[in-house]
C-alpha cells in the first residue's frame, strides 16, 4: 500500500488525525502521522523534506505550524526542486488563515480554512485521481455526505435521484457502476459487477464475492444497483471502501429488446465486447424462450454460453446449462440433452468446488471444440 505523510505541529494534530481518517476510509493510502511532526529543532521545511521520501506528502499550514520566518532559499528548493527531483505529489492544506509563499497555490493546494467538506474532497480526488477538481454542487447533500464522502450504503433511493447523484458526483468515486439486478441470480449480479469493473471472476457466488469484496478494499467504486431483490442486499455489501446504492422498484425495470439480443449474439461474426453489456439480458430472454419457443432459446443459449465462457463466467454458464437441462428434459429431447450433458461433464467438475476441468484435447481451440459455433 502506497503511504502518505501528514506535515503538520503538535497544535493541529485533531486536525491531522481527523484527515487521515478521511483518506485511509477513501483511498488506498497508509497515512503516517508520526514522522513528520514538527517540533522546535524540525520545523515544516524540515518536515516536507524528509515527507518527499514517501509515495506522497501533505503539508498542513496553519499558525501553529509555519516558519516565523519564510526563507526563499530554505523551502523554495524543497517545495519545488526536491519535489520534483523524487516525482512525489506534494500538496498544501490550509487548515487556518496564517502567512506563507503564494507560489504554494500554484501546487496542489487546498483550502479547508473556509469549507472543510469540499476541501477535504478535493484532497481525496488529488491523492484519487490527480487532480482537485472535485465537484462543487450543493445537489444531493445528504447522499454526497452518507455514501460519497464515506463509505457506505443507501437504500430504497429513487432512481432518477441515485442516477443524479452518480452523475453529479462522479468525482468523489473512481468509478461509477450502474448495474441492471430485475432477475438476476446471485451469480449473474455478481458477473455483471465484476464485468462493470473489468475483474475476472471464474470461481462459484462465494469465491466471486470474495474477490469483490477484496477489490473494494482498495478500490473506492459507486455501484447503482436497480431492482436488486431483497434476498441479495446483503450480498452486495462489499464493504471496503465501496459505497451502495439500492434503489426503490418504481414503475417496469428496463428491458433490452429481443431483436437488440439477436443482434448481438445471433450473428455470425458476434462481437464479444458489444455483448458484455448485455450478458443480463440475454440470460433472461433465454430462461423466457426455453419455455416459450424451446429452439430459438437453445440456439441464444448456446451463444450466450460462448461469450460466459469466453468471460470466463463460470457460475453463470453452469446456471445457463441447467436451466437448458430442464427445459431439455421437459420436451424429452434426448439430442439436445445429450449435446447439454456433454458441455457440462467438462465444463464443471463438481458443483461443490465449481472448478473447471476442460478435456485433455482443448487448448487454444476450446471454442472450436465446443459444440457452441454450430449451434449458434
């Protein structure tokens, strides 16, 4: 974990101590408090300089902890020459109005003198995303203060207020993730955020939650969770630096069109990224075909099943297969059981440990030995 120093005096250490709870619960970022004290024989220059040996450094002005005396010589070079010289991000927090260099505002310079809130946010979006822009809007300021400058989990939030905020507020998070729930299985949700964050998740539900629960300790992510079904709010708790939001169910949850799906997934040359998205509802159109018009359902199945596979989406082809079992079986159709209960014998070893076991003859040309391409 990278570290972060905190330059400051003994006077402004509530200060100190109340901003390196801020970072530690937002970014990924030890922050020591003990190094770089000022005292009588090491005043804030002599702090700053030694700060520079970490990942990154924070200066806190205030009467208490400024020279009596700036001397240009002293704290030009460490403030600019040093700083550069060991590429450390080096910024200035104003905890309180006191005499310094105005050249400190043209670095990463904060004032939390006049809003501590906003100040603090900005600090977080420098150490975040190496900038300080943070937003500045008076919009959702209960959310901004629950969930998005803490971590945490809001529930039963309007849809158009979660998506306002996620789009207001973007700046507090470093990513935003809107995630479609009406539906979904434990293992497709989880799929489908793991898919929004770019994180391969090839074990079962709990292996999978394991894995986001470990990304979201260091990652500080927004996830919009819409018509998430009461049974998986725990689930979805992360914890971590992540924050929630779960919203209420108001008017019919969005549904992709079955031309759109087709389009996607029943084409020859099918485009692995263009479907991604869409995993959730293509699943869905498939348990709904393989009790409406079986054929058509087996056929977006099989599709479906090459880019889970593909996605390395385990839990989820399992979950696919056993549903064209069932539906196998209902028509007795032992040609399409027997194909289904081929891709399973290799496909999962057992259903306990979810573990995948691929025949001894497949390699690069799994696909190629699948029966996926000539059903689709």
């Amino acid at each position: 974990m990278p570290s972060l120093v905190l330059c400051y005096a003994a006077g402004d250490e509530a200060a100190a101590r109340e901003l390196a709870r801020f970072l530690e619960a937002n970014v990924d970022y030890q922050v020591s408090l003990d190094e770089c004290r000022v005292r009588p024989d090491f005043d804030l220059i002599d702090a700053a300089e030694r700060a520079l040996s970490a990942d990154a450094a924070l200066v806190l002005l205030s009467p208490a902890s400024v020279p009596k005396v700036w001397k240009r010589e002293r704290w030009e070079p460490v403030f600019f020459g040093n700083a550069e010289e060991f590429a450390t991000p080096l910024g200035f927090a104003l905890l309180a109005e006191c005499k310094f260099p105005e050249l400190l505002r043209r670095r990463a310079f904060f004032d939390l003198s006049k809003d501590l809130r906003q100040g603090l946010r900005e600090v977080k979006r420098w150490l975040m995303k190496g900038d300080v822009a943070a937003a500045r809007t008076a919009a959702f300021p209960e959310l901004r203060a629950a969930i998005g400058d803490w971590p945490g989990v809001a529930v039963e939030v309007a849809p158009d207020i979660a998506r306002g905020f996620a789009a207001a507020c973007a700046g507090d998070f470093e990513s935003v993730h809107r995630i479609a729930c009406h539906g979904r299985s434990a293992a497709g949700i989880l799929g489908d955020i793991g898919q929004a964050i770019g994180a391969r998740l090839p074990g079962n539900v709990e292996q999978n939650r394991a894995a986001l629960v470990s990304d979201c300790a260091a990652h500080r992510r927004l996830f919009v969770l819409e018509w998430l079904a009461p049974a998986h709010r725990d689930m979805v708790n992360f914890g971590g630096r992540s924050s929630t939001i779960l919203t209420a169910d108001v008017g019919e949850p969005e549904r992709v069109s079955q031309e759109a799906i087709g389009g996607a997934f029943l084409v020859s040359a099918r485009d692995e990224a263009e479907c991604a998205p869409l995993i959730g509802a293509a699943t869905l159109w498939t348990y709904d075909l393989l009790q409406s018009d079986f054929d058509n359902g087996l056929r977006l199945g099989w599709a479906l099943l090459t880019v889970l596979k593909s996605a390395g989406r385990f839990a989820e082809s399992v979950e696919v297969l056993a549903s064209m079992e069932q539906a196998a079986r209902a028509r007795n159709d032992d040609m399409a059981l027997f194909k289904i209960e081929w891709e399973q014998s290799w496909t999962c070893e057992d259903s306990d440990a979810w573990g995948v076991r691929i025949l001894p003859t497949a390699g690069e040309e799994v696909t190629q030995l699948s029966l996926f391409e000539q059903l689709a």
